[in-house]
C-alpha cells in the first residue's frame, strides 16, 4: 500500500526534500529553535484498508518549526482509540451497518501535551450492483477542546457534500471545518485557526481512497496532525 504525503509552509524561505516518494516543502526560519511557528499546510494521502484494518499517517512539528513525517502504521481497526474514533451519528451508523461497505476517516490536531485541539470525522457508507454505486452517503461531524473558563476552540464554519447519491459511476465525498482559539495562548482570538478539509472517493468494485488536509494559521513545536482511515 502505497502513500503520498505533501508539506506546505508559508514562508519566504522553503527547503524541498524527496525522502522515499514523499514531498516535504517547508520554511528555516532565523531563530534554531522557536517555540511559535508560522503557518503550514499539511496534506495526506492514503488507499483504504481492507474491512476490519485501519491505516494512518502523523506530521509533527519540530523543533525547528520543520515538519516531520512519521511512518504510515497499519493494523486492526480495532486499535484505533475509542475517543478518536466517534465519527457518526446514530443514523449514519446504522446506515453503515446495513450497507454493503463502510468507511471512517478522521483528521486531527493535538497539541504537544498530546490534548486533541481539533478533529473533523466522516463516516461512508455505499451499496453496488452491477458495476455501479447504488446508494451511497457521508456524514461529517466535528470535535474541539473547550478551556474550563469558557474559552479555548471553537468551530466557526463546516460544510459537507457528496458530488453523487444514487446510482453512480463513483462517489466523492468532502467535509470541511474552520475552528478559532481564543484563549490562555491568545487571549486576542486573532493568532490560531485550524482548517480541516477531509476528501474521500467511493468507487462501484468496493474500494476507496481518503485524502486529507489542515491548515494552520500558527503552529507550535510539537503540536502534530494525525490522519486515517478504516
């Protein structure tokens, strides 16, 4: 099973390094070792696994505010954490279950003290017959960690679609979702904003693939974005 990662940061300066088929494009800023870092996009790319496996892929934040790409883990679906695997409602999984295959996708922002900031989450489920996707739909739901004094993330925009319902030659599904912080790191609101932007494609002989994206306002060294499938 292959993967295709992507690192994008905003930067006047950038570094572009090829490591195993993989793209790292990111910015050397004057200070070795800062602790606040600018802006990045981060993109990943992953083949589902098969029924009842799980794949994910992790980009940390340096100490150089460089991206670092961690290995592509495979194994058991069942060893995804159950507090980042809610991702449906009732009805959706339901729908799922009933369904000929299904597919869970999350896409996430910790912080360096290993708290989830932010996290977008879809659930797919489609039928086939004779060479098409009968039936097929995705429901995207969010999740954001909330300070104890009423501040800290907050989701500020989602959308989500599917390009096609009933009846299809392939299915292509996206969700997105802005969150902003306002809080003990930035009492001023105006410094954090994550956006996560989850793809998914569905396709009539069973298979799918997930793409994922986030982009980040700020980083912080440390902080890593976790991204999968199953």
């Amino acid at each position: 099973m292959n993967s295709r990662l992507s690192v994008a940061a905003v930067s006047a300066v950038s570094l572009v390094a090829l490591m195993g088929g993989t793209t790292v494009a990111t910015a050397q800023e004057s200070d070795p070792a800062p602790k606040s870092c600018d802006g990045v996009r981060l993109t990943g790319e992953l083949p589902a696994p098969a029924p009842g496996q799980a794949v994910s892929g992790q980009i940390t934040i340096g100490p150089d505010c460089e991206p670092e790409l961690g290995s592509v883990r495979r194994g058991p679906a069942s060893d995804r954490p159950a507090r980042t695997a809610t991702t449906a409602t009732t009805a959706t999984t339901a729908a799922a279950t009933a369904a000929g295959h299904q597919l869970r996708g999350w896409n996430e922002m910790y912080d360096c003290c290993n708290i989830r900031m932010t996290g977008l989450y879809t659930a797919s489920s489609w039928d086939t017959a004779d060479g098409r996707v009968t039936t097929a739909g995705t429901t995207a739901t969010q999740e954001w960690n909330r300070e104890p004094w009423d501040a800290g993330w907050s989701l500020t925009s989602q959308t989500a679609k599917d390009d096609c319902a009933t009846d299809c030659a392939e299915v292509n599904s996206e969700a997105h979702a802005d969150f902003a912080y306002q809080g003990v790191f930035d009492p001023t609101g105006d410094w954090y904003d994550n956006t996560h932007h989850s793809y998914v494609q569905l396709t009539a002989d069973g298979t799918a693939s997930c793409r994922f994206d986030v982009e980040l306002r700020h980083t912080f060294v440390g902080w890593n974005w976790r991204y999968g499938c199953k």
